[in-house]
C-alpha cells in the first residue's frame, strides 16, 4: 500500500513541479518584457503568453482575494512559488519516509 501512495504521490510532485515551472517562465518573461528584454514577439511567442495566462492567472487571482498588493507590487506569483516549493518538499519528504530501507 505504502508502494501505491508513493507513487501517487511522486506524480502529484511531478505535476507541482511541472506548475512550478510554469509560474516561474511566466514571471521571467513578464520581467524581461516589462524592462524590454525582449520584445512581444511572433505569433507562436504571443500563443504561448496566452497558454501561460491562462494556466497561471486563476491560481494568481485566488491569491490575490487574499493577499493585497504591497505599494501596487503584486506578490502573488511569488507566494504561489513559495507555497509550491514548500507543498513539493513536503512531498518529498513523506515519500523519503515511506520508503523502505534496504538492508
């Protein structure tokens, strides 16, 4: 049982981390766009800005019912970073514990 419960949970990890990297890119080329690092680029560019506001921006709006930006900054992408991390350690360490020790 211990075995399925692992493997459950390594993909839940998995798919965090996926997420992780998704509010990272999209916090990068927000960035990188505001201080015209880059430019809006072609179309396939401006698709893929518009997968990542889409995946992103309902996790950020929750988060922003709660926590209220802080002199107009808006930190809830670095909240949900944070809160990611911490949910995958978490995760990490359960499946350590539940993995049995060869000996």
């Amino acid at each position: 049982m211990a075995i399925l419960l692992e493997s459950v949970l390594w993909m839940v990890g998995l798919a965090l981390e996926f997420y992780l990297i998704l509010a990272v890119v999209n916090i990068s080329l927000y960035w990188c766009m505001h201080f015209k690092l880059i430019g809006q680029g072609g179309d396939a560019f401006k698709k893929f800005l518009n997968f990542l506001h889409i995946v992103t921006e309902p996790v950020y709006e929750k988060l922003r019912q709660q926590i209220k930006p802080i002199s107009g900054f808006d930190i809830s992408p670095y909240i949900l970073i944070v809160a990611l991390y911490f949910v995958i350690h978490l995760i990490e360490t359960v499946c350590i514990v539940l993995t049995p020790v060869a000996g």
